[in-house]
C-alpha cells in the first residue's frame, strides 16, 4: 500500500485499511525508533504553525528528525507576511515550491485544506480551528489499538467537554468507522452538538440510544447520556428493551477519554460551566465500571483529571502522548512515499457517503465566520464548494470547514430562453427542491442572489413575502 | 573562482562575473536539489530575523538543509537580550564564534554591514530596512537569466510602487549593471526617487529619457514615465529622435515586475494612493508589447497582481520564488567556501566608482533617522564613515546605509599654529569647498560644530548669519 | 567517568572532578569542533525557553548541531499550551517522550528541578529566574582554567551588581569551591546579599575579611568592600594584620568579572543606582592591580564596560561567549552519555553539606513569589520539600529556589495519644525547637496551621499572643 503524495486534512481521508497500515509501520517505527536516521534523509518538512502548540508541534518535528529529516518552521507567525494580505494559497504554493511536506496549525477552518489544495505536496492537518485535528486522533486510536489488540468493539466513554473539543468530534467518528460502541458522558451543557449525530448516523450507521431520566438518575458521577452502538456488532442491546443498557457498558469499559473544558472557545452563557465541570479521580475510578478501563486525555489538562491518577496503572495518558512521535513518524515516511506498509485490508467501516456536489456560483457562501473560504484574503480566489448531504431539508456542507446549513431559495437551469416566464426561483422548503434534478439545481441564500441571477419570485415566495411584509 | 569568507550586504558587493558564478552554480545545484547533503555538512548558518520574513527566512533555512548544513534560528527578536540595550556589533562577534554564516535581516538600514564587519565570518543581508535585499534581487536576475538566456539588452518594465521596494531599488541597480534596459511604470505619485536615478546615471552610465506629456497621454494602462537605456547597447532610440520610444521598447518587453504597494512605509499623504493603484490582469497583458513578457513579482501580492493570471503561461512569479532555494544554496556554498565556480569574466558593468572617503569626527552624524550609524545603542562605537560622491553641490553619502546628504559647512586641517586668524570655516556652497584637498576636508553640519573645532566664520558665513538674523 | 543520566540545575550538583572532567572533554572538542558530528548522531535536544536569551539558546543549539544532533525549539512560551493552565510536570513528562535531553530557561525559580524530577531525561537548567545559571559559571570556569591552567589560588574579583546578577551568586559558590579567592567590588548600594555571604562561610569554608572604612578610602575607583580566602591556601593575608589587604591581593588580580546592572531587577529605590554604576574602562586598567588581569563579563554589556577595551589584549569576554559552544558540547554528549572523560579527582571542595530535610505536610510554603512551587498550576502536584540548613535560628531553604527563611513555630510528632495536653506548638525561637528530634519536628509558619494541625500554644506563645494584644 502506497500513501505517497496523500495528503491528511480529516480522519474521512483514510480507510480503515489505511489507518491500519499507519498504525502497523508505526508499531515497527516504535520497536526501533532511533534505527530510522536514513528513511526520511535530505527531507525538508515545513512546521507552519499559525496558532500556538507546543506538543503538537514539538511530536511532528521530533519525528522528523528521527527519521533523519530537516524542518524549517515559523511559528505564530499571525504578524508577519500573511498579515500583509498574502493569501494561504500564496503561501501555499511558494513553502510548496521549497519543502517536501507541510504540517499546517491555523485558526481558521478548512485552512488545512486550501494549502493541500495549492502547495502540490502532500499536507498534514495538525488543527483548524474548531474543525479537525486527524493526528491527534490518529494517536488516540493507536493506543487503543496497542493497548486492546484492536479497536471494533470496544466500549469507549467520552467524557467531558463534547461540544467544542476538536479532538472529540473527529474521535467520534473514527470509532464509529472502526466499529467502537461509544458512551457519551458529557459535562452538562457541553453535549455533542446535533450535527455530529446527525452526521454519525447518516454516514457511519448503527444507532443512538438516548438515555431516559430515569437511566440518567441512576447514574450519579457518571453523566451517561446516550450511547452509540456500532452495527458491525450483534446489537444484542437496543434489542433488547429493558436491558439495564448503562450498567451492561458500563462493566465492560475499556476507556474512558477525558477532555478538558475549551473555555477559551465557551459563549457568555457558558462560562459558569466551568465549575459543574466533573472531575476524574480515584474516586470515580473506584465505580468497577472503570476496573479494566485505560484512562485517556489528549492533554494538556488543567483540572479535570486529578493528578493523583499518575500513579495509576490505568492511566495511559502520557503513553499516549509518547505515541505521537512513532505513529507521526509512520504518517510522514508513507505521505513523502519512503515507506510502504502492508495491509490487512479489511474494510469494516461504511462506505464512504456519495453525496452531490454544488459548486455554482450563486452567492452562496459558508455562513460559518472562522470557515477559511469567507476570509477577505480568500474569497478573491476561493469559489463555492459544498456538498448537498440532504435535500428534506435542503442541506449544504462546506467542502472547506464541514459545517452544514439550510439554505433559503432553489432555482433550476433549466429553462428556456423563450419561456423567460418561467425563471422562477422558489422556497428551498417548497417541493421544488426535490422536484430540480442536481446537476441542474442552483441554490440562493437570499431574494436579492436570486433576483440577480435573474429569477423571479414564484408564486409561494411571494406570498410569504407579502405576509411577512403585513405582519410588520 | 572563489567567494570564500565574502559578505554579500549590497548588490554592488558582487561583480558581474562573480554573480554569473553564482548563478552557474545554481544552474548546476538546481538540476540534482536532492543530490547536495555533503556540501555544507556540519556547518552552521545562524539566520536572524529581528523583523519578520517567513518565505526569505524559509528560504534560507531550505538552502541550508539541503546542503546538509544545519541552522540555528532567532526570528522576532526585538524583545530580547538586545533590548537590553547590547549593540549589534557585541552580538554579532558573539554569533559570529558560534556560527559558520549570518543570514540577517533588521530594520535598521545598514545593520547588515555592521554585522559583517565585526561578526568575522560571511555575512548574507536579508533586508535592512528600506536599503537593500540583494539576494531577492539575486533571483530576480536568475530567473530573467534562465528564461531569457541572458539578461543584457533584456527590455525590463518595473511596474507599481518604485518608491518604497527595496526590492526594486537593488534591481534597478543590478539591471543597468548586466546591461539591461529598464521602463519605469511607476503608480502615480511613487516614482523612482531623484537620488537612485542620479546614482544611475553617475555609476552605471547609461541615459535616462523621461517621457513628455504627450507620449504619456499614448499609454493608458500602461503608465510608463521614464526608460533607462544601457550604455553597452547601440544607443539607437535616443539617438533618433522622434521614434515613438515606449512603442517600441513596448512591442519587445521581456519581463513585467510587478511590485505591491508598500502601505506601511507610505507618509499620510500618500495613503490615498493605494486606492488608484494599478491592477495588472488579463486585460492589460492583452497588450501585445506583453506577448512575450514574463510576468515576475517578488511576493507577497495584495490585489495588484489578479489571481486569473496564476494559469497564464507568462506568469512566473511562483517559478521565481522557487528558484529562491537553488540561489541561496549557491550563494551560502560559495561564501563558505565549500564550492567554487567557473565563471567567464565577461565584465560588462561600469567600473565601479572610487569616491574619496571621508572619516573625520567633525560631529557629521547621518542625517537617516532608521540609518544604523545614529541609533542609541550603535553610536557608542560606530565611527563617522561617508563618502564624498559629489563635490558641487558638496554631498556625503553614509557607508552605512548609502543615504545621501548635503553638509553645511566646510573647512581646511591645512592651516598652520602660528596662523590662527586663518583657521576659517565656510559654507559648503562656496567655492572653497573645491579649493580644499579632499584629504585635508573638514565638513561640518552646524556652526557649533565648527566652532568647537575651533574654526571661526569666515566673511560671507557672518554675512549669511546677520541677514539671518536681521531677516528676523 | 560518567555523567550519563545526570541533570545540571546548579553548580552544587557537579563535583570539582566532574566539572574538571567536563573541561577536559571541552578542551579535546574545541581542538576538533567540526569533528564531533558522530558524537550525538540520532539524539535530540529540546531547546525551551520561557523567557528570551538569544545567546544562551543559540549556542547550546549550536552545540547539539556541532555534535550532529537535532534540536526541537519552543521560544517565547509564555502564551502557549502552558498558559492553558497546564502544569511544568505535565509539559515535562510530554516532552520528556519526545526529545533525549532538555535545555530549560524558565522565570520562575525551581522550575528547572520540577523539569528533571518528571521528565525523566536529563535536563539543563538554562537559567531559572534569579536563581541560577549553572552552565554560564561552566563556561567562566572553564575560561580562566584554560588563561590560568588553574581556579584554585587565583584571586578573582567580581565588579558591579553583585546583589541581582543570577551568573554571579553561582559564580561565587563554584569558585569558593574550586578554591579560589574572591574580592567583592560591587558598585554601591548592590552588595553581594548577605545569606549568599553565610552559605558561603557554612557550607564552603574559608573567611570573609571586610574592609574598614579607612581601608575603602585608600581605594577610589576600585570599591573592593570585602575579600573571601579559601581554606585550602595558606591563609597569611588574615592572619597578618596590619598588611595592607587589599592592595596586597590588587597586585596580584588574575580576573576582573564585570556585570551589569540587572536594572530590570532594581526595586524603585534602587533605579537611581545605575547612574552610580562604575565604569571598566582603560582608565581603570592603567592601575598596575589590573597588569595581568583577564577582564570577563557574561554579557550582554550596556555600558558598564567601555568599548575601547575591545581591543586590549586582556579583554577576554568575546573569547568567554565563545567557550560556551565546546563547554556545551562536553556537557551534553556526556549527560546523553555518548562520551565519558577521564578525571584527576582531587576533590578540594568542601564536602558537600548534609542536612536534614524536612517533608511534613504542615501548610509551610515558600515565602519566595517566584518560586514554581507555590504557582498556581504547581502547587496542585508539588509536596513541602525544605533542607533545614539552621537550628539557631530555625532556618529552612527551599529545595527548589533554594530561598532561606525562618518560620514562626514548632511541635514534635512524639507525643501519646493519651497524653492529647502536651500536644503544645512553641515559637521557634524557643528553647524547643533545639530540643526536639529532627526526624520528630514539625514546623509551621502560623497558629492558625499549628492549630488545624491538632496543636494548642504552650505558656509563651500564649503570653506573646496576649502582648500584642494589649499592644495594639
């Protein structure tokens, strides 16, 4: 299995048969680690790190160094020549035009993707924004792995901060296509947002289970509130109503990953739930639920995880960050094509969605403020790129930062000159969504889009609009 | 030939055969780029930034590792130890022991030159300030070269902000030294400053044509005010007349360099003009004198150069900045003396020209505020250094950073004890500043000045002063 | 011998043997610099650096570089991962995954131990807030070692800010060590703290002579104030007197080690002090005291040492800065353990001093602001760890900033359970805290924490109590 000129921007890039040919070079990488001086000799990696992150960072030069390679890297580099108004894809093309593979950390979402775009070598995600962060799950998937032999199957507990933590979205879905049943037990207020369930059950299956509250008052420190389970397995437990499903997980744990608050990322409203955060300690680990599980945490913590649990034999968390260096070391030498790796290619994971793509140019645009394709700098050059994931309701999803939105106005091209008539555009609510074949769809955000492009309200959009004018 | 222990501060460091040489060995390291890990294996380039530069410093870095040499990197460094107060030169003797080269750029013009002077091993400017950045102007050169084959007699159309780049002020220099032609497009009101046309002029020979109303009303798009023409040329349009100059050097344009517009150096007055500045698009390069022209730029682009001509075949400006690492790998091996380069000593540029040097302290202190010479920290050591470049008017220009000035008042160290009423100063206007033996000059800024030497005012100086005064 | 495995946090932690073990590998790598790149070949060093020092951080990355190594670097830390909240244990323990060796600068005092303590490399303290700078005094050492052949005998003074300066207090405890004699020039009002003069005495021997105000007038612009004499030389000076000290030693000056002002140190009183400061220039050096004198200085100078002297055959500070590369170097390949060095082991330091250490749990705290172990992020892991270095009067140092301070009250743990009326706390000051066991001590630095510790105030603490009382 070849992974040159790849480039890993979300975990969606990769099988599962490929993340298993990272993680068995990895394994080999690990039993020999400073024997791999030659592997990666006379490369150049650029470390472009357009936010802070000293362990990310640090793990990905570090391995390249142990496999003989040079880096050259610019940190925080939010002032300098990019402040001048260079665009990513400038800057892109020209580190591309000096380095052999890039590792990119910038605040905006999608980011990441534009410099895979440009640059012509392959790209490594090492964080955009609040979008994805593939390496870091790359590394929590392996210790798993290494720890239990395998992941499908395995009962994962998610603990913490689900709503903002990067790491825990694009975590959720990796197990889910490496077949993990996965417990949700979120800090009140910080559940995984409903997006990244719609998204799990549409494209990797298997099923949600919320829990009811009675469920949840039987659980005291332990915040289950719904759990995921994989339909690779006998699902012996939905199947079963009345099966006391939180106690049955909960005694065959085999992780519990803690996450800390992102305050940094919190609204006003949210800021006072720092304080209810829980807090994992001896105590909660007493819960025989916990007897065999590793505890995980991306680090750095601040206070979620007492720090008497270092001494724990369960608590794998610095292991885990040890890892890093080996499984980055494995990722680089396969994208630069200086090592192969066999597979055992067995695709358990879903297929991967076909969905319809919508590139018109329609004045539609990412609503989301941090997605890279709104920045002034790039919409000069960046054009519409969105999938359309669902059409009751009509949904879009930003090729670049992922985030999904319903627009307002759908329209067809096909009509014809002579029947001027009828251009109309209509409401993305109304049939017509459904009824406008895709390749022929064109999608507007607002009246004016529209009217620009030359349509004419139809009969419904008219009327709401009248009733919307008398109403004020 | 060898550049062993050579500092490249300025453009006119270099001659021209010493520049084909290092573009030879560029040629020749740019065709096996992987195949160059001995030649500076085990030597160190520390790279100083104390303003930022990703691509210049990224550039450099590339070089270095693809040499196999290593780099030890201080970037941002105006909040450190120097802000303690050290001077450059204290830290430049100390990186100077530690380190086998300096790449350095400051904000300070002329803080390159100091930084070679006392570091005792081969010094690379990377821009100081306003003054220069000979090794952008380096791969400017390279890359009409390896286009064109050649760069004398090339038709080069400098286009934008002539006033403020640095960039285009070492070009300028360097063009007329290979014999090149030069058509100055500037954005109005950012023409090529008097001072480097009269350097041209007087050092490179050479003639300048301005063009007249009239010819500027026959361009449009195309805001051509001025056209260099080298002296090693059959001078065949000045020499006629009547021919429609721009039309004719237009019709063979060679290169386009294109130039952002330097905002952050431009006075009040001038923020307005970034509004009416010129956008080079498809449009304009439907020109025919474009038909052949390469479209150069040194980056970063704002909005002056559209991102519609990044798939024209004309457009090189990524080429160029490519070609960045190949340039500098050349460079840094000649200076360190790990290479050597044939070159075919063609010298066509003008002699270099031998002004007399003037080192007195009469109190004559630069009058450039960002000139390294007068900084705080920098005046505790650094002693006046000027060269005479003109005699009538009388003008100095700093060593350090080549500004030039017209001093107040001059006088003789002729003059003998017994003869005191003839120790006299007088206005540097007068026909005394000729009669003086340049090596007995004494140039003074102000009457105190001269006075504290003790020289008193001569007839017409106290003439000049009581009708200052009395003017009053 | 070797040093494999062993951290470097002060100069206490290295024998004279093994420093001279360390300069005699420094001395065979200077000889051959460019040879070593086998040497750490594979090995790489993380270079951390939480607050700026351009030249220490430069050359020990050079060093790594000249022993073929490779460096991860992170500068300027302050507002990284760590300002999360994450603790220097946490940051430890990752990067102690990553990287063979550590290099550390840090504000805070101690914080160079937490790093060793969890890291599990071996770690350099690159200097720690105002305690230390062990490597600084390494490449001091070395530099007269090499001038002189020999630190033991010499006479040594130490000019300027000798209260603030960090290079200066290790300076003095390493060369009390190695045997030398020290004479304290410091500029007024910037005298050498008075617990470094008593560690010095206690824990090194030899005796401190103060000169007389008679004495001090004879000397003008040399403020010598006070002379240290080792015990390992035959001790005429003090025990003959009447004989002019001072000029006695002047006559034979081996160094003059000039500082500057740590004006950033300086509390409000003290900022006028820097205008008092006194300059070394060759004014001063005309006095016969200096005509063998090697001048040093740590640098970064300012003023406080005249630039004139740079040419003067004594100046030997850039040669110093130089020295640090191969010093560095030998440090480092034999912390990795990559080479070993034959010692002549003629320990003529004083043996290191063995005190009790006290551990208990008793609210005592670091009164130091700086110190990592009373930070927010530290306190959360890090336990009491105190030497007590004083029975009369109390007195505990801190083991990690090394900071001296005398609490308020004692108990003993040996007291019965039936017998709860003798559970008494007394003032330190007391008889008692002599007459309890050091292994039965407990120490508190307030009523309240002796009182929640289950004690009751004995008769005295009583009365004092009721004194103040009635005193307000």
């Amino acid at each position: 299995m070849t992974l040159k000129n790849r480039s890993l921007i979300t975990v969606d890039d990769f099988s599962v048969g490929e993340m298993e040919g990272v993680f068995n070079l990895a394994d080999e990488m690990a039993e020999s680690i400073t024997n791999q001086l030659d592997v990666c000799k006379g490369k150049v990696m650029a470390s472009l790190f357009f936010e802070s992150s000293t362990r990310t960072r640090l793990s990905f030069e570090t391995a390249m160094h142990r496999l003989g390679g040079s880096v050259i890297s610019a940190v925080d580099i939010g002032a300098t020549s990019l402040a001048k108004g260079e665009s990513i894809a400038d800057m892109a093309r020209v580190i591309g035009s000096y380095a052999d593979i890039i590792v990119i950390r910038h605040p905006w979402e999608g980011a990441a993707k534009v410099v895979a775009d440009y640059s012509g070598i392959p790209v490594i995600n090492g964080g955009d924004g609040g979008h994805q962060h593939p390496t870091q799950t790359l590394c929590d998937l392996y210790t798993i792995r290494k720890e239990r032999g395998s992941i499908a199957g395995m009962n994962i507990a998610l603990w913490g901060d689900l709503k903002y933590g990067r790491t825990i979205h694009s975590l959720i879905f990796a197990l889910a296509k490496f077949s993990a049943n996965i417990l949700f037990c979120p800090s009140p207020g910080l559940e995984v947002p409903e997006h990244v369930i719609q998204k799990l059950i549409a494209e990797y299956g298997g099923d949600i289970e919320k829990m009811t509250p009675e469920q949840k008052a039987k659980t005291d420190r332990f915040p289950l509130n719904a759990i995921y389970t994989t339909p690779n397995q006998p699902h012996q437990l939905a199947m079963m109503p009345g099966v006391d499903i939180e106690l049955e997980l909960k005694t065959g744990l085999d992780a519990l990953y803690v996450t800390r608050p992102q305050k940094e990322r919190f609204n006003d409203a949210e800021q006072q739930l720092k304080d209810k955060y829980p807090v994992v300690d001896k105590e909660l680990l007493k819960d025989k639920s916990f007897r065999r599980a590793m505890v995980m945490h991306p680090l750095p913590r601040v206070d979620e995880l007492a720090y008497e649990l270092d001494s724990d034999p369960r608590s794998l968390y610095f292991k885990q960050a040890a890892q890093g260096v080996p499984v980055r070391m494995a990722l680089v030498s396969l994208l630069l094509g200086m090592k192969d790796t066999k597979i055992t290619e067995n695709e358990t994971s879903a297929p991967k969605y076909e969905y319809p793509i919508y590139k018109q140019d329609t004045g539609i645009k990412c609503p989301n403020k941090k997605c890279v394709s709104v920045q002034a700098t790039e919409i000069r050059y960046l054009k519409p790129d969105f999938k359309i994931v669902n059409f009751k309701p009509l949904t879009l999803r930003c090729n670049y930062c992922e985030h999904g939105f319903e627009p307002k106005y759908v329209a067809s091209t096909e009509w014809h000159e002579g029947m001027l008539v009828s251009k109309k555009y209509h409401s993305a609510g109304s049939h017509w969504s459904q009824h406008i074949k895709p390749e022929n769809l064109l999608i507007f955000n607002s009246a004016k889009d529209a009217e620009a492009a030359g349509f004419k309200a139809d009969i419904r959009v008219k009327k709401e609009a009248e009733a919307n004018l008398s109403g004020t």
